[in-house]
C-alpha cells in the first residue's frame, strides 16, 4: 500500500468467488460494537427527520430543543416533529418504526439480490458504475414521491443507500483522510475524477490480499483488515446518507420528504366499497362515516395520513385513489352510486388486491359488500399480501389479517361501523386475538396494564353465544348484563361490542366464551406501547447475517423474528411467543437484545399450524408504582407454515417502461425446515401481479426423481411502453400441493423507472435585486425588496418542475416564457419585506435528477455542481 499512496483514491478488488460480497453487516453486530448497515440508516434518517422538522418549527415560529445526534431515538424523533406535548402523552410510532424497517430490510437484501454485481457494492473499481446505481435510484425514489408511492419509494431508497455505504468500507477514502463524504457519488454532472489503483479487501475469502502488498483495506467491521477505522468509515457513511436524503428533500419538499421517512402517527383511511346495485344503502354508510371521521379530526394529529378508495363492481374495479386531500376523497366517494352487476359474485379481490399493494403496512382496509367474490382464484395472492404487509382487513380473509368477519342486516349497519372509528383512533393496539372454528367453550386471559386507554372487546358469533367478563379484582359480569360494573356492550349481527371499565384494575382479566359454533374474541386498547416484527432468515456468506424473508417459514424447521419494540424506552421484554388459539399451541422464543428496542428471536422445530406473535414484559415507566407493570401485546396477523419452499433470483428491481424481465423461481418440497431431496410431485403455479401488466408463467411444475428434491420455472413480467416512472409492481409467485392443503410464495416488488440520459443540471440565472431597503433597521418594516431570477433546462428540457422557498418568509410568483434559443424560461420574482433580506430558492427539475438553488446571502459560493447562491450587494 505503500507504494500507492500518492493516488487520490483507491477501490477495492473484485470479490473472490460468488456468493461472498463483502460489506458492513447487514442487520446484525454480533461483536457488540460494530456498526451495521440497518444502524446507519436508522441514524442518518432520524438525523435528517429531525433536521427537517426543527426548520419546519423555526419557519413556523416554534420551538424545537431536541438536541440532533446519533444519540436520538424513533420515539425522541416523533414526539419532538409531532407536537403532542408532554413524554406521557400517547403516540404510536409504529408507522414510523416500520417505515425505517422497511428501508434497511430493503438496504439488507442488497446483499442476497445483487450479490455478485460489483457496481452494487464498489467492487473491482467500479465507480461509474457504483454512481450510475445510486443516481438512477435517486431519480425513481423522487419519481415514486411525485406519484406518492411511497412505499416504493422507501425500498428504492433502501436498496441506493447501501451501495452509497459500502463506497466507504471498501475504500481508502477513509485512509486519505477525508472526513466529509464523497459528494460526487450522487451527483451525475460531475465528474469522478483522481480514481485509480487498486487495492485489496482483504479477508479469509479475499486471494489477492495474500499478494504483494498483503492485507486488504475493509473497513466492514472492527473484525476486518482495517477495522480500527470502521467506526470513522461508518459515521462517514452516516453523513453521505444524511446529504442523499437532503438531495432528495430539496427536490420533493418536506411535507413530501417527511411522509417518505414515514413520520405519522395516525393510519390511513382504506375503503374497499362494492358498487353493485344492492349497495345503495351501503354507500351511504360509508359516507356517513369516512366524512364524521374526517370532520372529527381534521387538524388534529389523529388526522388520517392518507386516504384510499377502490370501488368494484362487474366486470370492472377501481381506479384507486390515494390523496392526502380529505376534500379529494369526499368528492370522489360522494361521486360512487351503486349500478351494474347482476350475478351475486362482484370482482370484490381484485379492489382488495389494489388495495393492499397501494396502502402503507400494518394499515387498515374496510370492505363494504353484501355478495361472495367472482374472483376467489385470487384469494392466495390476497392472504400472500395480507402476510406480507401484515394489513388488517374485514371480511372472508378476516382470520388470517387479524380483522373481523361481521355480518349485519341493512338497517343495523350503521350500528357497527363503531368499528371503523375505534380503528381510525391514535395508537390502536391488539392485547387479545383469538379464533375458534370449530368452537367450544373455552376461557381467554389478557393482561390490562398502566399505559392503557379505552379498551375495547369484539366477540363475534352466532346469537346463541354466552360470555362472562371477569376482571383482575375479581369482579364478573354476564352477557345478560348490557350495562354492568365492567363494561357496557351493543350487539348488530353477529358482533358484541363491549368497552371495558378497567380504572384501577390493571393485572389479568378473563372472557369465558360458551358456544359450539365459529367465534372470534378481540380485545385492543390505545397505548404507546406497541410492537412490530418481521419474519427473517440466515444466510450465508462472507458476514454471517439474516435478511427479510418473503413466504412463509417451513413446517418443522427454525424460524427467526426480528422483534421492535417502539413508544418506551423503559420496557423489558420478557417473553415472545408463536401463539396458535385452535390448538392451543405455544413456542417460545430464544430472545438476544441488540439495543434500542431490537430483538432477534428464534424459535426451534416450528411445527405445521397457524400462529400469532405475542409479546410480554413489563414496563417500569409508572413513576407510582413501586414494581414494573406487566403487559401483553399480540400482533394480528398470522404467520403459517409451509412445507413447500418457493425461492427466487432477480437481477433487477428497476425496470423500464417497454420492457421484459425474466424471474426464475424454485420449488421445493421440505420436510422439518430442510428440502426433502428424494421427493417428487407436481405444484399448482400462480403468478399475479397489482397491475394487471401481461404475464407469462407455467400453470404446473413437476419435480421429477433424481432433481435433488427441487423444480424450477420462469415467470416473465412485461411493462406497458405507457408505464409511467414511480409506478411499482408488485408480483406474487405461488406454488401449491396437488391435494390444495399447502401453499407458500414469493412476493416480489418491481419499480418502474425511465432511464435518464441527461443529467446536465438546470441553471438559475439572477436577474436583479432592488435595493430600496432603508440603512436603518427600525424603518424596514416600511419597505420592500425584489429579487428576479431566470431557471431553464435548456433547449431539449421539459421546463422546470417546481420552485419553492427553502429560506426566507417573502411572496413567490412564477410565470414562464420563450428564450432567444427556444428555451423554456421559469421567472421566480420573490418579494419580502426589508426585515427579512435572505433568501434560497430550490428549483427542481425531475427529469435531470438535479436541482439548482439560487438566493441571496452573505457571500457568492458554489457549495456543488447543483446548488448556487447569489449575495445582492
């Protein structure tokens, strides 16, 4: 190395042999103190939330005294950009938690998906390729954001940052003794200039480093060759993630900015409605009640996120509409009325499908239908998604997404829609979850503790059904009692609904449900305590790590949680169960603790059957108590098991419009988590995808003898040349048993994204600056100041897309004209008063991946190729 070190920059050498791609650890630091790629993320997006939300408050003549470090917390984050007031008050962070999971989940897989692509990890001195990978995903996460996929946009995100990381683990940038990031790996216009040499990664994997010169510069973890300096190259890589997000701010805004990063605490607003002409009734019930709840909380921070709706009749369903816009979605559900149909079966999963694809995870989807699904050919795909994004849904599918079936007469309609509202409530949790089919008598015990507001009990089933409620002080009440000293309840249906008085009583409650017949028993409350988690399996490699796993776990084999808990940091997890309620069954979790919240659980010989996770501990954050308060938190949707294996290889998750990709899948068949090699049989094959995009695939596959136990197939997915960038495509690949008792998948998530050539960036031309400002800064108040600037793209752009204020409080008018050249001209002229003499302008040009700043300031300086500010003098 010696030898080399008057080169700028040195990279790292191609990786040894497939499979082996190098990189900080994923997920996990099992050495205690190294630092992975799911904590540099989480660092640099909370750190750039916060940044966000502190000039939102300045800007807004708020404080903010939240102290931006790596120490911040999700909790710290949200309660200080959410305004709820004091650390006691509730607040769910859990779509924010999840929002974050799904960006390191997503950086994670780069690992597995690309493992042998050099450009995704800077790998034998890739470094216009390396560029190439982040700018062109930078360019469809603000495509995604400008047609409010943020879901999409989140992956996408994901998978540029970890390519952006690994640059400064697997170069000597850190060496040199750079201590700012490299800002020209995200930006395209300029160039990468003083790049050569070659150096090893060195590792047990790594031939070259045993050459001269021996050793390697990976930075991975403080394991590696030159690990003493990880933690400078993971802060480093922290920092180039905190300016890609600032690049991507800039172009989509912070209102926009701070719904990618997923900060709410309220859900989205779903409804599933058939327009068939037996519905009248029933869409003026959803009305009545999506506008009381919008009207109720508008302005508030129970305020819906988002709004959805995807009407369906025969044969046609949809358009989805999402909108933040109450107004947009009053107009539009005000516009549905019920025509058409006439067979009973409605296209009812094909909404449900849209539906699920479009809305954020763990969200709440409402079906409103009086007939029985025309395409129930979809209902795998439809529990695929359901477990999947782990949404919560009612009707048929109620078992396995953790909602309700509930069946009322037209004229008790309007008595259960309590339901929806409940629901629509800040930090809905699920203490108690349980279904019984066929069913029995049986007795059901939930832990109310401290943190506990307004809880609520569902139990469903026919009118012969009895229940007694018995509470921790040893109180009872009767189902013959509507109004008693635990609970009052209202029947509609087949549905009870009872809310519980438990002031005092936190400790173990009991519900003794009598009756032969199907029921389902439910009890959720509001409290900042809650939990996510997600499936995740081993893989091998060089790092020894897990990632997102996709499908369900194998019958008999291990399974492993990635557990979060949010909304405390005084919580201790005791306990994490697979629950199943039919049998019972219990297995409990081996739990290892890696801070913040985080815990990866495993469990051993998962054997066949339908689960739930369930979590106990106890919370200490009660100041009048004298010991921790127990509690219990059961997530709603399920997780079974298969025996059928379904894997899949891709290349590419961005696809063009006009193209084709080929996905090759592997079916399997395993007996107690390990594929059976000796096994035949033939596999029923399925291949959906949310956008009805052409498809080809085979209807069967057949593992013959001597295959090693395993069979393998091609799906093609072909996007519409009228695609559009930002669009995503979700594809679900399933394999069933000819008997159709097992089923697994692959769920697989595609972005649409237009490859863009021209990455010259816009200009921003100053045109003039009055200066009719008095000297004196008492008399400013009395005048004001102009400031005119000329923004093109050239002659061969598509305009300016946007220009907004980023600093100063002053007047913005837009209008556009012709140039000498035929150019489009944007002319942003800004008038503010004397008292306020600064300004930065941020002009936006999606189809460059580029903005231009212009304003004035203390001084003229180019800060990088994209950004220019101008000092009136």
């Amino acid at each position: 190395m010696a030898a080399r070190q008057a080169v700028m920059l040195l990279l790292v050498v191609v990786v040894f042999r497939p499979g082996l791609v190098h990189s900080f650890q994923p997920l996990f630091s099992f050495d205690g103190n190294s630092t992975t790629h799911r904590v540099i993320t989480e660092r640099a997006v909370l750190r750039k939330t916060a940044e966000v939300c502190r000039d939102i408050a300045a800007s807004e003549g708020r404080d903010f005294s939240l102290t931006i470090d790596d120490s911040l917390s999700i909790d710290k984050v949200q309660r200080a950009c959410s305004s709820v007031g004091t650390s006691t008050s509730l607040l769910s962070t859990v779509i924010f938690q999840t929002s974050i999971a799904k960006m390191y989940f997503s950086n994670a897989q780069v690992d597995l998906i690309f493992a042998l692509s050099e450009e995704h990890h800077f790998d034998d001195e890739t470094f216009q390729g390396g560029r190439d990978v982040i700018t062109a995903g930078v360019s469809a996460v603000k495509a995604s954001v400008k047609k409010e996929n943020f879901v999409g946009g989140r992956w996408i995100l994901g998978a540029i940052c970890h390519t952006l990381q690994d640059f400064y683990s697997h170069s000597n940038w850190v060496e040199l003794g750079n201590n700012a990031p490299h800002s020209a790996l995200i930006r395209p216009d300029q160039p990468l200039e003083n790049l050569a040499g070659k150096c090893s990664h060195g590792g047990l994997f790594d031939k070259t480093s045993k050459q001269d010169p021996v050793g390697g510069i990976s930075k991975d973890d403080i394991g590696s060759s030159h690990g003493s300096l990880h933690h400078k190259a993971a802060d480093l890589a922290v920092n180039a993630t905190i300016e890609l997000l600032e690049d991507i701010r800039l172009a989509v805004g912070d209102k926009n900015f701070l719904r990618l990063m997923g900060l709410s605490q309220s859900s989205v607003l779903c409804f599933v409605i058939d327009t068939t002409g037996s519905m009248s009734d029933d869409i003026a019930e959803a009305k009545r009640v999506s506008f009381n709840i919008i009207d109720s909380k508008r302005g508030t921070q129970q305020e819906p996120s988002a709004y959805i709706l995807v009407p369906f009749n025969d044969p046609g369903f949809g358009p989805l509409i999402m909108t933040t816009d109450a107004d947009i979605f009053k107009d539009n559900i005000n516009k549905l009325s019920a025509n058409g149909g006439g067979d009973i079966p409605e296209l009812c999963l094909s909404g449900l499908q849209l539906a699920l694809t479009a809305a954020p995870p763990s969200s709440e989807i409402f079906v409103f239908t009086d007939a029985p699904a025309k395409d129930d050919h979809l209902k795998n795909t439809i529990t695929a998604l359901i477990e999947s994004t782990k949404s919560v849904l009612y009707r048929d599918l109620a078992r396995a997404s953790g909602g309700q079936a509930i069946e009322v007469t037209k004229s008790d309609l309007s008595l259960v829609t309590s339901v929806i509202e409940d629901s629509s409530a800040s930090a809905v949790v699920t203490i108690l979850q349980v279904v019984k089919n066929p069913g029995r008598p049986d007795n059901f015990t939930f832990t109310v503790d401290g943190s506990l507001r307004n809880i609520t009990a569902y139990i469903t089933g026919t009118s012969s059904l009895t229940f007694n409620l018995s509470s921790s002080s040893g109180v009872s009440q009767s189902s013959s009692q509507s109004s008693g000293p635990l609970a009052s309840f209202t029947t509609a249906g087949n549905l009870r609904r009872l809310s519980l008085n438990t002031d005092n009583q936190t400790g173990t409650w009991e519900i003794r449900v009598v009756s032969n017949n199907p029921y389902s028993v439910k009890v959720t409350g509001q409290s900042s305590v809650n939990f996510i988690f997600n499936l995740v399996e081993a893989h091998e490699g060089a790092h020894g790590d897990f990632s997102l796993k996709e499908g369900r776990p194998l019958s008999g084999g291990n399974a492993s949680l990635l557990v979060s808990v949010t909304g405390s940091d005084t919580v201790k997890v005791t306990e994490v169960t697979l629950f199943d309620s039919s049998g019972p069954t219990e297995v409990n979790g081996t739990l290892q603790g890696f801070g913040s919240g985080n815990f990866l659980v495993t469990f051993s010989g998962v054997p066949a059957g339908d689960f739930v996770v369930r979590l106990r501990g106890e919370d200490s954050s009660s100041t009048s108590r004298a010991t921790p308060s127990s509690f219990q938190r059961q997530a709603s949707t399920q997780i079974k098991t298969s025996s059928i294996s379904v894997t899949t290889q891709t290349n590419n998750t961005n696809i063009e419009p006009g193209s084709t990709v080929s996905i090759p899948f592997t079916v399997a068949t395993t007996t107690n988590g390990v594929v059976n090699d000796s096994a035949t049989g033939t596999f029923t094959v399925r291949a959906n995808n949310d956008r009805s995009y052409s498809s080809t695939s085979p209807s069967t596959i057949t593992i013959a003898a001597d295959s090693g136990g395993k069979a393998n197939g091609t799906v093609t997915l072909t996007v519409p040349a009228s695609a559009s960038s930002g669009t995503q495509v979700t594809l679900t690949i399933e394999a069933e048993n000819t008997a159709a008792t097992d089923i697994n998948y692959a769920v697989l998530r595609f972005s649409v994204s237009a490859k863009v050539t021209d990455v010259s960036r816009p200009v921003c031309q100053v045109v003039s600056s009055s200066t009719n400002c008095p000297s004196s800064s008492s008399l400013c108040a009395s005048s004001q100041w102009e400031f005119i600037a000329n923004l093109t793209d050239g002659i061969n752009g598509t305009g300016i897309e946007s220009i907004t204020i980023r600093q100063g409080n002053g007047t913005l008018n837009t209008s556009t004209v012709v140039g000498t050249g035929g150019e489009n001209i944007t002319v942003a002229t800004y008038i503010a008063s004397c008292c306020s003499q600064n300004v930065e302008l941020a002009a936006v040009d999606w189809s460059r991946k580029c903005r231009d700043l212009c304003g004035t300031s203390s001084r003229i300086y180019h800060s990088w190729p994209c950004d220019y500010s101008y000092s009136r003098s």
